[in-house]
C-alpha cells in the first residue's frame, strides 16, 4: 500500500508554539525526507472549528485563510504537501457518517477531550458536534487512505479509536480498503505545556491569551509572556520535573526552541529571569522569519491561487475512494 502522511489542524485560532511543535515542525521534517511515491496531504479542518458551536462566517473564513498562511510560513511546501480545506471536500462528511454506524455514543462520550470540553457547558447544551468530533477525524484521515498521522500526544485517545473504526470497518465489510492508520508522535516535544499551568497542554482555545506564544506574536509581547510565565522562587535554576514543574516546563520550552538538549544548556548560574529572558529570546529569534513570510503571504494572493487549485486535487482523491466506499457499504 501506499504510505500517505495526513494530518489536519484546527483554524480556531492562530497556531501556537504547541501546534509548531507538535505537528507543523515534524511535518516538515517530513517534507524534507519526502520521496516522490509518498504523499503528504495536510488539512484545515474548518468544520471541526464549528464543533463547539457556530462562529461568525467572517471569522471562519479569515481564520481559515490565516492558518494557511500560517502553514506556508513555517515552511509547509505546497509543491510537497497538498493542503486543502476540509470543507472543500464534502465526502469527508459522508464517511463520518457512515463512521458513525461503526460506533457507539457510549464509548464518544468517554474520549477524555469530550468530557474536558463538555463540562464548560451547562447540562443539556453540549453541542453534537462535540461529541462526534472523532468520527470527522476519524474520516479525514480514512477518505485518504493514509497510513501514517503525525500528531502531538494529545490525540492519542482520538488515535486508537480511529484505529478501531479502520478494523470495524474491514471486519463488518470483509474489505481491506482502508489501512489503519499509525500515529507518528516524536518521542520529544510531543506536549508542550501551557505558560501559566504547566499541568495543562498549551492550546488555541483555552488557558487565556498569556498561556500560549502564537506564531505571530511581537518581540514585545514574546518577552512579556516569557516574563509572566508561571516559575517559582526557589532561587538557582535545576532542572527537576518533578518537583519544579514550572521551571521545567521553561526549560524543556528553551530546549525545543533552541534545539539542545537539557544537558547543554548552561543554566547553573542562571536566575529565573535569566532564564525567561534567555527563553523570549530564542522564541523571537525562531519567530522572527515566519512572522516576515506570514506578513507577506496574507498581503498576496498566493494562498488563495493554492487553496483553489488544491480544493480539487483533494476532491478528486477522495471522490475516487468514496465510490468504492459506497460500493462496499451497498450505496452504490
Ligand atoms: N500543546 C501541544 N503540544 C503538542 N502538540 C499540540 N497540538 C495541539 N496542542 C499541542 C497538536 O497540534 C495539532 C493541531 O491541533 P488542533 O488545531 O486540531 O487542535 P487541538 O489539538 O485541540 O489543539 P489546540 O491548540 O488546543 O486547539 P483548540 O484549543 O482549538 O482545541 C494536533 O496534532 C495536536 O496534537
């Protein structure tokens, strides 16, 4: 079978150093290994954007074009990757719900993001689309065929159940059609944490604006999260995940950004504001070319040329699968 790389990003949001680390600088790693026989297909996923309930079109739109634009930026090659939107392709929704006959509600409401993301709403007012967030992902991956979806450490629960569905669907159709799909997480980096809970993953939608460094943040505000980040006061800087979680938290950030490992950096003497001011540093230093390729890109027309252009590569693919799809399951 084919190998095919997918992986899918949410535009609820600006991406974070979060989203970089975990899927954007694997990616394009990738990228770089990529031979012709390979595909890479990355997708914005605007229709899950929609799962906590409605955004204002106008914002839907912009933040889809931006996380594009985003995409490019870091460095995302659109001669390598075939980045689409999601809902440009609309037989991703179909095979949700034919995904959806393969699965109980019982075993959706169990996924730990459910119940992280349902208890901030009042009882009664939890949308479906919540709830069947993995049955779209689950779908976007298998309307591809792909085999391999690197991913940070947060989707694993998301991954198995999507394994599940590939078996359900093999052993109820008897078919072999669809692969399942492996997770590709690297063994470093995989969870970057939030600035003010070092408890809590950094992320698009919660945590407040000080918890993440967005891609597109300034040198000034970079140093002024760094500075505010949650540390401790316990004097000289050690690296001690245990009981110095926060500082920890800092540290690991520094290496990623920096690329060095713990070991190599030389942080015996240094305060707490040495190291937050090492850290903003490193952070800008990494950020300042894609903030410049960003500006640019979402001045041009360039993405809007790539995301038509790639609106029907993707349509055609998964057209192609979703007829034997349809014939396996007896629609056609
Ligand atoms: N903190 C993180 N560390 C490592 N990887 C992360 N990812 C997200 N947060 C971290 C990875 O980024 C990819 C895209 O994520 P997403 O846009 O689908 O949304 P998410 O996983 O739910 O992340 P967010 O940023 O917290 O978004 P919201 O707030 O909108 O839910 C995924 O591969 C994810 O693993």
């Amino acid at each position: 079978k084919k190998t095919i790389y997918f992986s899918g990003i949410q535009p609820t949001g600006i991406p974070h150093l979060g989203n970089y680390f975990g899927v954007i600088d694997p990616w394009i790693e990738l990228q770089k290994l990529k031979e012709e026989s390979i595909g890479m297909i990355l997708s914005i996923v605007d229709q899950h954007a929609i799962s906590l309930g409605p955004l204002k079109a106008e914002d839907l739109r912009s933040n889809t074009r931006q996380m594009a634009c985003s995409l490019i930026a870091c460095g995302v090659d659109p001669q390598k990757t075939l980045l689409f939107r999601q809902s440009d392709v609309p037989e991703i929704a179909q095979l949700s719900w034919i995904l959806g006959s393969l699965q109980t509600t019982s075993k959706l409401a169990r996924l730990p993001q459910y119940k992280e993301k349902s208890e901030k709403f009042k009882k009664g007012d939890i949308p479906v689309g919540l709830l069947t967030y993995p049955l779209l992902q689950a779908a976007d991956v298998l309307m591809f065929r792909a085999t391999h979806v690197p991913v940070g450490e947060d989707q694993s629960q998301h991954m198995n159940l999507m394994g599940g569905l590939a078996y359900a669907f093999s052993k109820t159709y008897n078919t072999d059609f669809l692969p399942i799909p492996k997770q590709v997480t690297r063994k470093t980096n995989a969870r970057i944490k939030s600035l003010r809970d070092p408890t809590k993953k950094m992320s698009k939608s919660s945590g407040g604006d000080k918890s993440r460094i967005e891609l597109t943040d300034s040198r000034e505000a970079i140093f002024e999260k760094c500075q505010k980040a949650q540390s401790d006061n316990l004097g000289k800087i050690t690296y001690d995940p245990e009981n110095r979680i926060a500082v920890a938290n800092l540290l690991d950030l520094l290496s990623a950004i920096s690329q060095k490992s713990i070991e190599e950096i030389p942080f015996e003497n240094w305060t707490t504001l040495d190291l937050k001011q090492h850290l903003a540093q490193e952070i800008d230093q990494k950020l300042e070319p894609i903030r410049r390729n960003l500006r640019e890109l979402e001045n041009g027309s360039k993405i809007d040329v790539i995301l038509k252009e790639n609106e029907e590569k993707a349509r055609n693919l998964a057209q192609e699968n979703m007829k034997e799809i349809r014939k396996i399951v007896g629609f056609l």
